[in-house]
C-alpha cells in the first residue's frame, strides 16, 4: 500500500502545474555547471562518565570530498553527485573508543572498550549517485545524504552517514516542496561500505510549503521496514517587530508507532512536540521552549538496524530540547531556556555563543518513580571572515548532564561530562 502511494505521488510531482520558471530550461552543461570542494574536519569528543558507564573518548582527522556536476541540456537533464570520504584516527582514546554516541571509528572484531587493538586507524568510503531533472523535478538514484524530517543523515561526528536509495524532489509550484523515496541501504559514518548499518528499507513521503515570507509548514511521513511508522508536523512563524527585533515561534512534531517484529513488548506508541519562542534584538536572543513526550514508549530514532537501531538517520529529531541529551524519554516533560550572542556587534564578526539550560521531569521509571534530568549547554563558534583561512571555522562546545538515582538504577540516563572541538576548513575546488 505504502508504495503504491510513494508511486501515485511521484506521479504528481511530474506532472504538477508550472508555476515557476523551468530550471531545466535553464541548464548550462554537464561540466559548466559543476561543483567539487574538500572539507578538512579535525574532531574531538570526550564524555566523562560519572557512574556505571566508561568514559569515552575520541580524536580523528577526516577528508570529506564532495562533486555534483550540472546537467546536461535538453528536456530531461542527466547529471551525477559523487562523494569520497577518508578518516585518520589521531587518538583511540586508550580503551575509550568505539562507545555509542561518539562512534568515530567503529570497534573490530572482538574489540572491547578496554581492548580496542583491532580498530581501524583509519577507514575510506566512496559513493555515486545518477539525477535526472525535468523542468523542477529530480529524481535521484544511488548514495546520498538526505536531509528531511523522517530521514536525515548524520554529520555530527567525524564522518557522515550515508544512504542508498532513489528520492524524487519536486519544486514545480512556487514555495511548495514535495518529496518521495525509497531507500534500502544504509552506510554507518564509522565503517567501510554501504550497507554497514544492515539497513531492510525505509519509504518516506511529504513536504513543505511557504505561505508568506513569514510563515511555512511541513508535513512528512515514513515507514520503516519491520521496525516503525512515523509522522512529522512542523511549523515555523516569523513575526518582525522591528529593524532588528524578531520573535520566531517553531514547533516541531512526531507520533510514532513500533512494529510489533521491534517492540520487545507491547510499548509501542509514542507522541511528542516541541515548542520554541525566540525573541531576538541586536545581537541577542532569548529562546523559551516547552517539550513533552506522551505515550507507552519514548521516541525512537537513529541507530544501526544490526545493532538494533531505527536506521532512520542521526538527525532524524527536529526537536527543541535536543543537546547530549535528547529528553525524549517515556512521559517526559522539560524546559528549555537559552541565550545566544553575536560578537559582531563588538567588533569580533563570526564569534558566536550560545548558552542553554533544560531541565526534563516525570520520566515513567518503570516502579523507580519519577526520574528527572538537567543539563547544561555551551558553545562558542567562530569563523574566519577573511584572508588565506577564510571560512576556516573552529567551535567549541561543552555539555555538563546531570540525571536522578532512579534514571541511572533504571538504565535510561547517565551523569556525565562532555567536550567537542570540531575545526574545519572547506576548500572550493571547481
């Protein structure tokens, strides 16, 4: 049923009513339209564990290549996106490599946190994908890196995620972006080959739609073979006050459900919303939000189908309060307050900050009682705005958790303290 109606929309989608100027007519060539570019990216994490689980920690170098040529002329484009990662461990962390969450180089056979001997030093992982563009739409087979609601790749860490599939993106009416995919493989961010995350297939379908200038809506759905279904309604409204004040209201939504070859009992239903207020003025900005988790399970998602993951992406929680912590859990209720700074206006363009306390209560323990977490955000990034490093970026963040006695005896959450630097430097080739 579900892919009759993924064929029934793209369908649609090629047959939409023109209401914008046609993109194809407009293509300049296969190699006058390309684009190729490196991405040098040094990482660093370190989370230090305060009760039953081990610190971990890792520091790698990576080489992220990225081409997309342009198309070829006529009716129907034909074009190519191809990208070719590598990844140098620097340091395995002395037994602390290989720990969920951080996940830069994934551990060997028979590996453990405290014999790590058998990991690599260092990994390569290639991709292709073929496109094909008429008028406003493109359909898309091969590796990619898709960025919805439902399915979204990781690029946290030290390498990305990748998935290998067919995506049909449609721009044909103005404002309006509709979207319809299959995918059946995905490609761990820590391991060679494509199909390292055992990956059966995930379908997804929706959109979004610009109303104003201020105001936007996006409606998604998808269904993951034999593990869940998920639904995403987001909305975003921008109201100006003045030359430099906003207030920006975002809400994010998802309602889930396990399959029943997933739950490991009869958990399986899960709703949970978001909703941030932003003020900001000058070079301030204060955020307010609200999330709540409701249902006989928390929210699921990410993580590798043969390690008994979603395998809908690392990104997949388009959620207010996700930092380390993603206070998604089963009842859970928090808040979020933030403040964010933009040096510029001192003198020091491309320095940012941003602060963030959240704080997430009645957490169904399972007979534990209620379970609470709080945690801590800090992050400054900077970019370089001009001369031979310009756009090289370095950020710095730091996450302090702190979780009840009954959350860590329930094996939910952990104390912990943690520590990134990412610096980066994109080099533009073509």
């Amino acid at each position: 049923m579900l892919k009759t109606r993924i064929s029934l929309i793209a369908l649609g989608l090629m047959a939409a009513t023109q209401a914008m100027a046609n993109d194809q007519a407009e293509a300049k060539g296969f190699v006058e339209d390309s684009k190729a570019s490196v991405l040098l990216r040094n990482a660093f994490i370190n989370r230090d564990k305060k009760h039953h689980a081990k610190d971990q920690s890792e520091w790698g170098q990576a080489f992220i290549g990225k081409f997309s040529s342009g198309y070829t002329q006529g009716t129907v484009g034909v074009g190519v996106d191809a990208f070719g990662l590598y990844a140098v461990r620097l340091d395995g962390g002395k037994g602390r490599n290989g720990g969920g969450g951080i996940d830069f180089f994934k551990p060997g056979e028979g590996d453990t946190q405290d014999n790590p001997q058998n990991s690599p030093h260092n990994l390569a992982r290639g991709g292709a994908a073929v496109k094909f563009r008429l008028s406003n739409t493109v359909l898309k087979y091969g590796d990619q890196m898709p960025e919805l609601p439902v399915l979204n790749y990781d690029d946290g860490r030290l390498l990305p995620e990748s998935f290998t599939g067919t995506l049909i993106t449609s721009k044909e009416i103005k404002g309006l972006e509709l979207n319809a995919g299959r995918f059946t493989q995905e490609a761990r961010k820590s391991a060679e080959g494509r199909d390292s995350g055992g990956l059966k297939s995930i379908n997804v379908f929706g959109g979004s739609y610009k109303f104003t200038d201020n105001l936007s809506a996006s409606l998604y759905g998808s269904d993951v073979e034999d593990v869940l279904k998920k639904q995403y309604l987001g909305v975003n409204y921008v109201q100006p006050i003045a030359d430099d004040q906003s207030l920006t209201l975002d809400f994010n939504g998802y309602k889930t459900k396990l399959d029943k070859k997933f739950a490991t009992d009869d958990r399986r239903d899960n709703t949970i919303w978001s909703l941030a207020a932003t003020y900001a003025f000058g070079p301030h900005s204060v955020t307010l939000a609200h999330q709540r988790s409701t249902g006989d399970t928390g929210y699921n998602y990410s993580g590798y189908q043969n390690a008994g993951g979603v395998g809908d992406g690392g990104s997949t929680i388009y959620l207010a309060n996700s930092y380390w912590s993603d206070f998604n859990n089963e009842d859970e209720r928090s808040w979020q307050i933030a403040y964010g700074l933009d040096f510029g206006a001192f003198g020091v363009p491309g320095l940012t900050y941003k602060v963030a306390y959240v704080r997430g209560d009645n957490i169904n323990t399972r007979g534990l009682g209620e379970g609470t977490e709080r945690e801590i955000f800090n992050q400054f990034k900077y970019v370089v705005q001009e001369g031979p490093a310009k756009d090289l970026s370095v950020k710095l963040r730091s996450s302090f958790l702190r979780t009840s006695d009954n959350l860590r005896q329930a094996d939910i959450n952990d104390d912990g303290n943690e520590v990134r630097v990412f610096i980066e430097y994109p080099i533009s080739i073509l």
